[in-house]
C-alpha cells in the first residue's frame, strides 16, 4: 500500500506541477523582468541541497538578494530587514513567489510539492553521521511546502521543524495523498497571510552575524547528538 501510495503523490505531482507552470507563464515573464531590472545578476539562484537518502541536488529559485549573498553576512540565515535582500526580493519572499521554479525541481523528479523542505548540503554537518531522528526526515523527497511549514515555518526552531518532518512521513504512511491535500491547503493559507517568513535569533542581544553563527554550530551540534539509545 505504501508503494502504492507513493506512485499516487508522484502522479499527482506531475499533474499538479505541470499544470501549475502553464498557468504561472505571465508570472515566468513579469518576476524574471523584475529581478532582471532590480539588481545586476541573474534571474534565478542555484543551490546544492539534499532530498530522499540525503541525495544533493541543485534546487531553483527566483533569486531575492544580491549575487553571492550566501558569502556574505548572516550566510544561510535571514533576519527581518536583511541588507542582503533585493527591492523586488522583498515582496518576492513575503509571497513565497521567489519558491516558484521549484515546480521544474518536481518535475524533473528531485522534489514533491509536499515533503520535508530540502536542507543547504551541509547545513546539518555530515549526512553519514546525523543522528536517527534527523536522518529520518531524508526518507521522503524534500518538498515545496511541508507539515513544518504550516506549523511554523521560520518562527520554529530546526528540532521542531525535524519532529514535524518526521511527523510527516508517519502521517503518509497512514493517509496517504490526504496528508498532502491538506497540507497543500493549509500552505496556501499561510502564504496569503504571510505568516512566519523571517527567522529569530537565539539571543536578541547578539549581532546578526554571531546570531547566524550561533544558530549554525547550535543546529550541527543537536543533529548529531547520541540517539536515545545512546548509539549514533
């Protein structure tokens, strides 16, 4: 049933998706001229990051800040009034528009419209020695949206947003496509409210950029804790 399911969410990725990019074509042509006009560079932003197995691969997206902004500064973390962040950047990100070409992502079979969001490739340290809990989340596809989005999304910490994951592929076990749906739903809500999009500090005292490095070293170091067994 399991294996059934699965066939069901890749068919329904690919109907979903690729209706869905017909149907955006105007907004292909409207965002990719206004980032072309907003800031030298080009229109989308490549990135290596992890999917099912901890498998890399490079995932799309409008870019919304200045090239080579993942060098600079807070690196992998976005705080509210972020330098790094373009004018059409911005509103790119406050309505998750910036998240679009990841439906060429689902279509070339990399992502789900629904799963764990793709973590940066080293993001959590060494995928051979993460602990169980954190490995779990890798037995899905990494997806579009996610139960830890509609939960959350930025305003929770990376051991939430794992539990959610983890929640997640239990719950498809047992629903099936009914998870997604939902889950589908609910992103749309979130997205129109625009709920949740900038991340907090561990400690508000702290600069930006010993905030993002904090949170860093803080995140490798919970994703390889000893599993409660006390194996790794």
């Amino acid at each position: 049933m399991y294996k059934f399911n699965l066939m069901l969410k890749r068919l329904f990725d690919l109907l979903v998706s690729a209706l869905a990019v017909v149907v955006l074509i105007p907004f292909w042509i409207g965002i990719s001229v206004a980032v072309k006009r907003d800031s030298e560079g080009p229109v989308l932003f490549k990135q290596e990051r992890r999917t099912v197995d901890g498998k890399i691969f490079l995932m799309w997206k409008f870019r919304s800040m200045i090239p080579e902004a993942e060098k600079m500064g807070t690196g992998l973390f976005n705080y509210e009034n972020d330098p790094r962040v373009t004018k059409v950047g911005r509103k790119l990100r406050d309505t998750s528009l910036d998240e679009l070409p990841q439906l060429f992502n689902i279509l070339k079979g990399d992502m789900s419209l629904v799963g764990p969001r793709p973590c940066v490739k080293d993001e959590l340290g060494e995928f051979k020695t993460l602990n169980r809990k954190y490995k779990k989340r890798f037995a899905m596809k990494a997806g579009l949206t996610g139960l830890a989005q509609v939960n959350g999304r930025n305003d929770i910490s990376w051991e939430e947003k794992v539990e959610f994951d983890d929640l997640y592929i239990d719950k498809f076990k047992n629903m099936g496509l009914l998870i997604d749906i939902q889950i589908l739903i609910k992103s749309v809500v979130k997205v129109l409210k625009k709920e949740d999009i900038y991340e907090d500090k561990l400690d508000g005292d702290m600069d930006s950029r010993e905030a993002a490095k904090a949170a860093e070293r803080e995140i490798i170091r919970i994703a390889h804790l000893p599993d409660e067994d006390g194996s790794f």
